[in-house]
C-alpha cells in the first residue's frame, strides 16, 4: 500500500476521490484528482485549478527534476488545493518537494523500508536553512 | 570579503550534517549508490579515476588569508599536502578518503567555507572577474552580486536535479576577464541611460564537445529583477532542456534547438508570473552584502624604492613587466602570482605555497586574496613599494615565475592523469611546452598568447577559446592531440577553428613550436599579437607552418 509521507511522518492515503490522468481533463468533477507526469504542460490545468481536489505530479525517477518545476507552476498560477509528488522521491528530497509547494509525498512501500520514516522526519524541519524564502520574504 | 552572518552559518553547518549522515546512510544501505551519487555530487565529491575527488567551492574566486591556511591545513591532515586549483576558481583535492569527507567539510565550515554544488545537475560556483574590486577599468564590483547569487542558488530546491550542470559568469568591467560568454547565463555590469544599475543578459553559452557563445536575451535587466529572472530562465531550462542525451542537455542546445526567440518569449512569460513573488528583501539583503566589500584602507606613499629596484634588477623588472596589472588606485598594482612554474603542473599549490601566499596577502596585500580561471592566484591591492618584498618571498617558495598571459601560462585540465572521463593527458603536454618554450627563451618576445589543453572533448581546459587550443583524443588506444586556433574568451570572443589532422603524443610540443616560432616570422612588428596575427593572415600560414613545414622545423 502507498505511503503519504506529511511533516508528521508516514500514514495512509485518506483520498477517496477518482484520480484522471491530463488526457481525461474534460471529464473531471468538482474534488476529484488529477495527475500529471514530467512531461506534461500545467498549464493545461488552469482551467480546473479550482475544482479539483488533488494534484499528483509523477516523478519517474528521482533524478528528473521537472516535477520541482511543476509545482511552483501551480503555484503561481493560483493553484492552493492539495499537492502530491508521487513516485521515486528520495527522503534527502523531502526539503525540496514542501519548499517548491507540495504538501506531501506519495513513495511505495520498498522505498519505505529501505528509507524509512526517521529519515524523513528528519527533513520535516525543511523551513529552517531557506535561503530562497529569505531572499524572497 | 563576505562574512557568514547567523544565518549562512546555520546553513552550511546543517548541510554538513546531513552529508555525514547521507555518508552513513549510504553505508548501512538505506540510499543505493545511484542514489548516494547525486548527492555526493552536490557535495562536490566525485569519484574519480584513482580515488575520490573533493572540490571545495571558493565562491568568486575570493580568499582571505585565514580561508587560505585552512585549505593548507586540510590538504596536509586529509590529503597529500597539496591542492588543485580549476578554471572555475575552486580548489580540488585529488585524494580524500570518503570516511574523512564529512570532518573535511566541518573543517571548511569552520572558516565559512563549503563545497556545496561543486558538481551535479544544478548551479555551480558563480564565478567572477578575478580583478574585481580592483582593476581600473571597471564600473562596477560584481562580487555583492555574486554573493546575492551564492545565496540564492544555495540549497535551490527547485534547481537541483536540472538536466544538466548550470553556470553563472558575472563582470563587472568592459573588458571581459571572467569569459562570460563561455557560461550557461552570463551578466555584465552595466547602467541605462538613466543611469540606473542593471545587466547585459547572456545565455546559452558553453564548451564542451559543441561549443557555443552565449547570445543577448536581455539589453537591460534592472538590478532588481535579476534573481527572478534567473528563476525565470532555469525554471525555462528545467522543463524544455532535453534529457534523453546527456551531451545535448545544456542550457545552450535548449536555446538553440528551440530558437532565442522562443526560449526568451518562455523566460519573460515566467518572468512577468514569478516577479510578484519577490517582495525586494533580497535587495536589503544585497545592501546588507555591499560593506563586506568594500575597498580597503588603501595608502598614499611613495614608489621611488619600488622604481629604483626595477631599475636595477633585471629579473624583478621581467617579473613586473608580466605579472603586474594596473590597479584603479595610484601606487597601487594588482599582483597575479604564477601557479605555472615551468615543468610543474598548471593550478597546483603546496600547502607551504598556500601558506606563503596567506602570509604575503595579510602583510602586503589588505587581506585578499582571488583564484583566477586561469589558475593563478591574484594578490589585488598590494602596494607598489611592497613589491620587492613581495616578490622576494614568492621566489623563495618557487612563486616568482614571470609568465603571466605567456606561453606558458597554460590552463589545462587534470586529463588521464586524474579524471575518469579524460581521453589522454593534459598536465604533461603542459609541462613539455613549457619546458620547451623556457629552453627557447622566446616566450617573453612572443608576448600575450593563451594556450588552453582539455584532456577530452568536455573541454574543462577551454581549449575552444585558447588563441591555441589543443584537444586530447583517444584515436583507436593512441593518444591524439587536435589543435584549434584563433579562439578568445574575451570582449570580443571567438571559438578557436580546427587546423587538421591531429599530432602524436610525441609530436604535439614540436607542432607549437612551429606554430608560434612562424607566429614571430610573419608577424607585422612586435607589438602585433598571436591573435591580431591570426585574424589578420587567417589559418592557411598556420597551416602550412603545421603540416608542410615540418622537416625544416625538426632540423631547425
């Protein structure tokens, strides 16, 4: 079963809502969630930004950083509902994720045993050291 | 120079702490080593051919004597007692053991230091004009700029796993020292009609195995708006530079495969979205910077004992004559001490060396200290009457070598005798030219002439804009050096052209004689350069001094 990994450690996924990948945009209903992956464009999202009940940007592979990327997009473009990075994302990454905008990170269940919580519990402190969020205040 | 406040110390202190702890986690299997690697990577160390490599971040260049003595001290406990200093102005120790890594960076952060994004796929050390703060020529000091980018890029966490590594070149003179057109984003210092401080905007530049001068996307950038734009122009790069092919994954294929216009049309979009974002703290944050550099109590004496001692000494005045650059304050020069001594390696330093040269730039030299790329360290303001003292000291620690911008000031990268990417050797073609051109005694008739050696086709030696360039290749388990010509990383910047067939090992030291040996021939007088020649004859001449010439030469 998939960790949602939060500042408060791991737990389960609480979102019951239907999941639609980009292509299925038109049929999206009000609270259910969309994924995208690295090379989708957001910005097709923003139409929707105010519907929808989660995003879930894919990262394939830790080291393909278009997903850091994705969610300031969203960001930007308004988007203040539920963030997720989904996939292979490392617990040194963890500061990374909830700096760009993601509120949580979804990992499987190997990647859970071999890193586990403590590792990235210990990144919850993740506002500390930020040297973006001083420049930008 | 820069003093860590609370805050940067915090930061690098935490950042240490969690390499020891990334160390440990490797160790007992929690991270596989694709996974460690990135993240020793941004650490600075890498694995090279023999050993690990550690590259410490010596952030614009910019030293101060403490800095300095530490870098000693660290390379005598850890290493081999002795270190390397790169073209990107930062010093690298070739044999580290990775136990003693974490304590290594506990020792920089003693001093403020780190070696935080020194490699990996993200922004690496900015780097600046060596004479910054000091040269006559400049309009501005681009080192709290510098600092403000230092800051910025630190720990981005959304410019961390870009497609491929970035850099950031930044003068603040119109003549270009720093080569910023070789740079991923290069800036240059300039002012608007109104007077008001921004930038000239570069991007897309880079050597490498296609190398590219960076292009205008921005006139002018109010001094303000840089930090967004810079977020503006990697968040650009992130998303459309391409990771299929790790050679076609720089910032300057992205602008050229996509067109400026369209890569610059994507940057402003971004732009105009992300500069409602920045609330201007960050420019508190700069003026807040600026005192740290500012200039030095500099004094007002005399330079008779100076003028009478070049007078009589002939080795001294050589040394001034080559080694000396004009300083924006009368009386004062800017000193470039020579890490070339013939026959040695380009770049490396003692820890003795290093030690002497901390000492030199606290009694002479106002406490500052610069890393050129071009591997010489810079004593910036030292006083005109000093200099027989100061020159006196560097020849006793072998720091005394007259070459500077000669023949034998040659950048080269650490090649197969170091790195495991090399395709042949860099560091011995170096020596053999130099030795060869010190026999000649030529090299102070020859004048300014920039040979740059890369090891392979990356290009850490900048052989593209070496006015000689030589390309180390491996041809079918040979080694086989290619020689370009005519490149310039200055003002007016040029990518060096290809001669021809390739030369042996054994060969390529014979073929820059004759080159630079039919350089002083056809030359309109003395004071016509290497490169003013080369532009005005064109390569055919070269040519012919290379491949049909090559009998006389051998017998001459």
């Amino acid at each position: 079963m998939a960790i949602i990994v939060t500042d408060k450690g791991f737990t389960t996924d609480d979102f019951a809502s239907p999941v639609r990948p980009l292509a299925e945009i038109d049929q999206v209903q009000d609270g259910e969630g969309v994924e995208i992956g690295p090379a989708d464009d957001p910005r097709a999202l923003v139409g929707v930004l105010g519907q929808v009940g989660l995003i879930r940007v894919r990262f394939p592979a830790f080291n393909d950083g278009r997903g850091f990327s994705h969610a300031r997009d969203l960001r930007s473009f308004g988007y203040t509902g539920r963030l997720r990075a989904v996939g292979h994302v490392l617990a040194d990454q963890y500061a990374m994720a909830r700096r760009v905008g993601f509120d949580e990170v979804e990992i499987d269940e190997s990647l859970g045993a071999r890193q586990p919580e403590d590792q990235w519990l210990a990144r919850a402190n993740w506002r500390d050291n930020w040297y973006q969020a001083r420049l930008r205040a | 120079m820069y003093k860590y406040n609370e805050f940067d110390e915090a930061a690098v202190r935490s950042r240490v702490a969690q390499f020891r702890a990334q160390v440990q986690r490797r160790i007992d299997g929690s991270l596989t080593e694709d996974e460690f690697r990135p993240l020793r990577l941004m650490n600075g160390l890498y694995l090279q051919l023999h050993a690990y490599m550690l590259r410490i971040a010596v952030p614009y260049g910019t030293l101060n004597p403490a800095k300095m003595r530490q870098l000693a001290t660290i390379a005598e406990r850890w290493d081999k007692g002795y270190g390397h200093f790169t073209t990107r102005t930062n010093l690298q120790l070739n044999w580290p053991r990775l136990k003693d890594v974490p304590d290594m960076l506990e020792a920089l952060a003693d001093v403020g230091m780190h070696s935080i994004q020194t490699s990996g796929n993200c922004v690496r050390n900015v780097t600046a004009d060596h004479f910054a703060g000091a040269a006559a020529d400049e309009i501005e000091d681009p080192r709290p700029i510098a600092e403000l980018i230092r800051q910025w890029s630190t720990d981005h966490p959304e410019f961390q796993f870009l497609p491929r590594k970035f850099k950031i070149g930044i003068t603040g003179s119109p003549h270009d020292r720093a080569v910023i057109r070789s740079h991923d984003v290069g800036l240059r210092m300039v002012r608007n009609a109104a007077g008001e401080p921004g930038f000239e905007v570069y991007v897309g530049g880079g050597l490498g195995r296609t190398p590219m001068l960076a292009q205008v996307i921005r006139d002018f950038l109010p001094q303000a708006d840089l930090l967004p734009y810079l977020e503006a122009i990697l968040g650009a790069y992130n998303l459309k530079g391409r990771r299929d092919n790790k050679w076609k994954a720089r910032i300057k294929i992205t602008v050229f495969e996509n067109g400026l216009d369209a890569f610059r049309a994507d940057v402003e979009e971004r732009f105009e979205r992300l500069r409602s974002q920045w609330s201007g703290v960050d420019q508190d944050i700069l003026a807040e910077i600026r005192p740290h550099f500012a200039p030095p109590a500099f004094r007002n004496a005399p330079v008779d004992s100076y003028e009478a001692f070049r007078a009589a000494n002939p080795v001294f005045r050589a040394w001034t004559d080559t080694n000396l650059h004009e300083h924006k304050v009368d009386g004062y020069a800017i000193v470039s001490i020579s890490l070339k001594k013939h026959g040695a390696t380009p770049g490396d330093a003692t820890s003795d060396q290093m030690r002497v040269m901390a000492d030199l730039a606290e009694k002479y030299g106002h406490g500052d200290l610069r890393v050129s790329h071009e591997q010489n360290i810079i004593l910036p303001h030292v006083h005109k009457s000093d200099l027989p003292a100061v020159w006196q000291a560097l020849r006793e620690a072998e720091l005394a070598t007259a070459n500077i911008g000669l023949v034998s000031d040659i950048i080269a990268c650490p090649g197969m005798d170091y790195c495991s990417l090399a395709t042949a050797r860099a560091i011995p073609i170096a020596q053999q030219i130099a030795l060869r051109f010190d026999e000649l005694k030529v090299e102070h008739e020859v004048g300014p002439l920039k040979i740059k050696i890369s090891g392979c086709i990356n290009a850490c030696g900048h052989h593209h804009v070496g006015h000689i360039g030589i390309l180390g290749l491996d041809k079918a388990g040979v080694e086989n050096y290619q020689i370009t010509l005519g490149g310039d990383g200055t003002e007016t910047a040029s990518i060096g052209e290809k001669m021809g067939p390739g030369f042996a090992a054994s060969e390529i030291v014979g073929a820059i004689e004759r080159l630079v040996l039919g350089y002083l021939e056809i030359r309109r007088d003395a004071e016509e350069t290497f490169l003013e020649c080369v532009r005005r004859v064109g390569l055919e001449p070269f040519r012919a001094f290379l491949y049909e010439q090559e009998e006389t030469a051998d017998a001459a």
